[in-house]
C-alpha cells in the first residue's frame, strides 16, 4: 500500500487561478513533509518543506500540515502557466528515509 | 539543482547488456541517493550511500549495483538490462533523515530495446 497517497492524479486551472494540492499519509511515524516539483526532462524540485502543523506561506505557495489527520496541503494562488509541472507530496519519519507520493500533474491554461 | 550533475541524460541500452549511470555532486554532501521513476508512478528509492556505507533497497538489492569512489561521485550499474529496467533515473544529494531536504540532479532516461 502506498504510504504517501496524493489527489487528485490531474488538475486544471486557468491562469490566475488557485491550484490545491491533497496528500494523505498512512504512517502516523512521519514527521517531516516535502513539495516537490517537477517540469518535464528535469528532476524534481523542493518547492517547500513544512515539519509544524499549520500554514506555511513562501509568496503565491502556501502549505498547510494536520499531523493528527495525517494531512498535507499545498495551493498555488495567482497560477502561472509555468506552474505547470508534476508536483510530489514528500514525508519522512525522523530518522528514515523519503517516501514520495505519485504525483498530481498541473496544467495551467493562459 | 544545477550542484547535481547526471550522465548520460540520455541511455539507449540493449537487453542483457550492461548500463553504467553516472552522477556528481558540487556540496560535497555526506548522502546521495538513486531513484527510479516510471511514468504515474512514484520515485521508487534503489539504494544510498551515507558517507561510503551502502543501503540498498530489499526488493531491489540484487538488480542493482552502486560504488562512491569518493563523497562527490556515485554510480549506478546494471549488470543486465532487461525492459523492465526502461525509466528515468534520478540521483540527489543530502535529505532523508531529520529535516533534511533532497536536491535532485536533472535525470538520466534510460530505454532498454
């Protein structure tokens, strides 16, 4: 079973729009949870990382973490088409290594 | 992140022939860890180093090889590539373990014919 379960698989927002971003763990051991971001032919990028329940806001990106819910969340305000890229839920338990999610591919349309 | 560097980008490789992937650091980072990414699927952990001790991955342990000559270098090797081996791979230094972040190299997308 995956332990790290994203939604939805795609999303399609007009520019300018507001982009959300669901992921669910299983494993109640995580502790430390990623964004990444991927456009094509490149590798993956930290967008933000978030250990703290609460909201965390880096300019148009803002993360949100329920640990008691075992819940990430990540929205993009102000949607740019070059936004558009595959983006990952990341989380870790303390001293263990990175579980990754499957993705959810953004589009954005101009 | 322009301090990971991978080679080829590209690999065209032929069953039951051997494929060496190469991957370079900038940071000097104690971890550097392989993934194999396959389309709608997650980046699927094949092994790390911390420092030059290996882990490698239980399910994936006798398919895949890797060596760290020294902290800045780390290959991959496939001694015998089969079809099932055709993805993208992904090399990335430091994370893992606390709150760490990882920074991943551009990728090597390998096809096996």
């Amino acid at each position: 079973q995956q332990k790290v379960q994203q939604s939805p698989e795609s999303l399609s927002v007009p520019e300018g729009g507001m982009a959300s971003f669901n992921c669910t763990s299983s494993d109640r051991n995580f502790q430390y949870f990623w964004w990444y971001r991927q456009h094509s032919g490149e590798g993956p990028k930290a967008l933000m990382s978030i250990f703290s329940d609460g909201d965390k806001k880096e300019g148009r990106f803002t993360a949100h973490l329920n640990k008691a819910s075992l819940h990430v969340s990540l929205h993009i305000r102000d949607s740019q088409p070059s936004d558009s890229a595959l983006y990952f839920c990341a989380a870790s338990e303390p001293t263990d290594k990175v579980v990754f999610g499957t993705g959810t591919r953004l589009q954005v349309s101009p | 992140d322009t301090t990971v560097k991978q080679n080829p980008r590209y690999k065209l490789a032929r069953v039951g022939k051997p494929v060496n992937l190469i991957c370079s650091q900038t940071m000097n980072h104690d971890t550097m860890y392989w993934y194999q990414k396959k389309p709608n699927q997650a980046p699927k952990l094949l092994l790390f180093y911390y420092d030059k001790i290996l882990n490698r991955e239980a399910d994936t342990f006798e398919k895949f090889q890797s060596s760290r000559p020294n902290n800045s270098f780390c290959s991959l090797y496939i001694g015998s590539a089969g079809l099932e081996y055709s993805a993208m791979y992904l090399c990335a230094r430091g994370g893992g373990f606390n709150q760490d972040t990882q920074y991943f190299g551009p990728g090597t997308r390998l096809l096996v014919l």
